[in-house]
C-alpha cells in the first residue's frame, strides 16, 4: 500500500510494516509476522524492487510481532538488523515481557489473536544476531532515518524519523487501533511495560515536522505530529 513517493505500508491495522523508498534502495521498519513475508515480497515487486534492493531492517522494539521476518532476511539475504541496545534480548527471545494485558473486549482480542495465529505469530524465529543503536543515531540506511529514544512500552523502544518520508515510524510507543478493545484513534498502546514512562516518553516526539505518525498497529495517521500527541493524551486522561 502506497502512502506517499517515499513511502508504504504492508499488513493492515491490526499489524504493519513500513518501508522507506529511496533511490539508495530500501528500509524496512518493523518486520511484523513471520507470515507477513508474501506480502513484503509482492509489495517490493509493486514497487519495482525486490529483496536484493533491502538495505536494513529497524526495530522499534523486540516484540514477537514486531521481529517476525527479520530473521529470514538477516539469514538469507545477509540483511542488517538494527535494534536499541536496552531490546537487544528481547529480539534475541532471552526476555519476554511481563506487561497486563488491562481490561479487553472478546471480539477484538479474538480479530487480534487469529490474525496473529494465521501469519506466524505462533512460530516466531528469534534474531541470533542484531546491530545495536542509541538514542539521536542517524543510520546509513534509506531515508536517513533517526533514532529516538522512546523507553516504556520496553526498555528499547524507539521511534525512527524520516524527513524523506516525511514520517515518523512509532511502534508501540502509542496506537492508532487498541488491539484489546478494538478503539481507534490516537491513544496509549497495550501491553506496555511502564505506562507512565511510555506516556513521558512520547515529549521526545515534540517538535517533530512530519505529516505521518505510524504506529505498529492502527490506521496510519496523516493528521501531523501534534494533534496525534493530543490525542493520545486526551485518550489517557479519559482512562483515568
């Protein structure tokens, strides 16, 4: 799915990758579900590139639905994957959060739960190897993308800006679709380790110039970076 020259999304609401396209090749932020790798190829071919024209993988966090093709590329196509230093055994599946799960509706945990059984949720491949980053880090990859620092949802998450792309790519530190209660809208993500650090977090994200903000899982937001923010903190308080 194309959302801008520079630009695209695979996956859906419930679970997203993005990729930055530039004439230097291609990033991918994210690699979501081990399943979702039919969908990267195809979307690759739509836009005349292929896995030879992959330059590296970012990973806002270590989540199982956030690593899972990025194994495969690392393996197979001796593809770099980069990831804060703090999630670094998380990717690595040595650490696996003890986040709660908070109040959820049936429906839209079940919607979550098969979409994640029927793409490879629940045959996650683990990184063996990573390339760790820091807070204010510009890699050497497409888009010229740039580390934040976003500690909550994990102790390593982060948020990846691209002026080219004119985005900025923000894992769980906050959704667009609670995929616990089926909600839309900018608000706090589930399943984060420390809610108050998460929500402290995003002041990180203050000033940014970027039309999209791009979360893991939701609709991606085109309405700039403020408003977003202002919603989720409107969201927040509404949750007490």
């Amino acid at each position: 799915m194309k959302l801008g020259s520079h630009l695209h999304r695979i996956g859906n609401d419930i679970v997203a990758v993005y990729l930055i396209d530039t004439d230097e090749g291609v990033t991918v932020i994210d690699a979501g579900l081990a399943g979702q790798w039919n969908e990267l190829t195809a979307e690759l071919a739509t836009m005349g590139r292929s896995l030879a024209d992959v330059r590296g993988v970012i990973l806002t966090h270590g989540d199982t639905d956030h690593i899972g093709f990025a194994e495969r590329l690392r393996r197979e196509r001796g593809v770099p994957v980069y990831v804060h230093g703090a999630d670094a055994a998380r990717a690595r599946g040595e650490f696996k959060s003890k986040a709660s799960w908070g109040s959820f509706k049936i429906g839209a945990l079940s919607k979550f739960l098969w979409y994640a059984s029927t793409h490879g949720g629940l045959r996650t491949t683990y990184l063996t190897e990573v390339v760790e980053v820091q807070d204010g880090q510009v890699l050497d990859l497409p888009g010229a993308p740039r580390i934040i620092g976003l500690p909550g949802h994990s102790p390593g998450s982060i948020a990846v800006y691209s002026p080219v792309a004119d985005a900025v790519f923000v894992g769980d530190g906050l959704t667009t679709r609670h995929v616990l209660t089926g909600q839309n809208g900018p608000q706090p993500a589930p399943f984060t380790d420390d809610p108050q650090e998460a929500a402290a977090s995003l002041s990180h994200l203050e000033g940014l110039d970027a039309t999209w903000v791009l979360p893991g899982h939701g609709t991606p937001w085109n309405g700039g970076v403020r408003e977003a923010m202002r919603q989720v903190k409107a969201a927040a308080a509404a949750r007490g």
